[in-house]
C-alpha cells in the first residue's frame, strides 16, 4: 500500500473507532466498510473493524475481517479467540472450538480460551473436558471475574453429572471472587444454587455469613 493510502486509511479508521466510542451509532458502518475496501496490510486494522462490527452485531462481518487479520498475521492469539466468540454467537460451534484451540496452541496459558472453549463443551455435554477447560480457565486466569465465572462453569457441570460436593465447593469459591469484585448479588445467587445442589451444605451459609461481614 503506497504511503499516503495507508495514511489516509490508519486517520479513517482512528476517527471511527473514536465515533464508534463515542456514539455507538450503526451507519458508522456504512463507513467502515469503505475503510476495509480501501485495503490495508496491518493485521490489527482488521480486528480494529471487528470491534467496530461487533458493537452494532454485524457478528458474519467480523468474522470476515478477522479472517483476514488471520491471514496477515495468523500468529495472535487474540484475533483467534474474538473470531471464535463470533463463530459461537451464530450457533457455529465446532468453527468456534476450533478457533479457541488454535488461541490455546499460541498460548498455552490463555484463560479465556479455554473458559469460552469449556462453555461450548459444557452445551454439547462434553462434560469431562468442560472440567478439564475450567481447570485449566481457573488456573492461569489473572482476571478477577474470568476466575470466578470459570468456578462457576465447572460447579455447574459438576452439578450435572452429580459430583455435588465438588459442584458446591466451586460455587462458594465463585461467591468469594464474586464478592472480592463487590459483586454481591452475584454471590448471593451462589448461594442460592449452593441450596439447590445440596440443602445440607455447609458452605451456603458460609458464604452468607461472607456476604453479611462485608456489609
């Protein structure tokens, strides 16, 4: 792309992702896909595009620029796990899982690949390795809230299958990061499952007294 081109499109760009930000209003769009057709050989202006497209639910167009984010640059984590979010919104599951994978083969240590990959599991009943994907999302999740939605994922699936103590540990665990964050009705929803898994548990009125110390 001769200089001035790729000047003209980096200052297009910049100034619709700041309206985007600003306004959020759809027909941006009209104008960001004259940005896409004028071209660009720079992986991010694509994902940039997508989050553009993202924002007004255009999820088929951001897989299309995302892909070629991809083909530029098909060594980013990120552009993988945005793409299969998209891929999964649209009911495309096994595209998605495919997506989160090729994140996890970049980064081994990707929490939200595996929490988003593990959801996908969860839905189609593929429960061991659900469990294995929370595992994984809970421990290398730097994230506060990604932490504690990976303990709740797994608590659920252990529900599912009836391991319920595990299921009602995970749920508390959920309700402490919950409350961690001053996500209290959150945690207080933790302890309304933690009843429903196991009326006896301990752990629901644990979690209450928790919730009761922070106030």
């Amino acid at each position: 792309m001769a200089d001035y081109k790729k000047i003209k499109y980096m200052a297009a760009l910049h100034f619709l992702s700041s309206a985007s930000n600003k306004y959020g209003k759809p027909e941006l769009i009209q104008d960001v896909e004259k940005v896409v057709k004028i071209g660009s050989d720079f992986w991010f202006d694509y994902t940039e595009c997508a989050r553009l497209y993202v924002s007004v639910k255009q999820h088929q167009q951001a897989i299309d620029v995302l892909s070629k984010a991809v083909e530029l640059n098909p060594n980013i984590d990120e552009t993988y796990l945005v793409r299969g979010i998209n891929y999964s919104i649209l009911g495309q599951d096994q595209k998605a899982i495919d997506d989160y994978t090729k994140a996890i083969e970049l980064n081994p240590e990707f929490a939200d690949a595996y929490y988003f990959r593990g959801n996908i599991k969860k839905e189609l009943n593929q429960d061991r390795e659900a469990i294995d994907d929370f595992t994984k999302a809970i421990k290398f999740a730097v994230d506060v809230a990604m932490k504690a939605n990976s303990y709740r994922g797994r608590g659920l699936v252990y529900w599912k299958i009836y391991s319920l103590s595990a299921a009602c540990d995970d749920y508390y665990q959920a309700g402490l990061l919950y409350l961690e964050q001053g996500e209290r009705a959150e945690a207080l929803e933790c302890v309304d499952t933690i009843k429903q898994i196991d009326s006896t548990s301990s752990l629901s009125k644990k979690l209450m007294d928790k919730i009761y110390e922070e106030e």
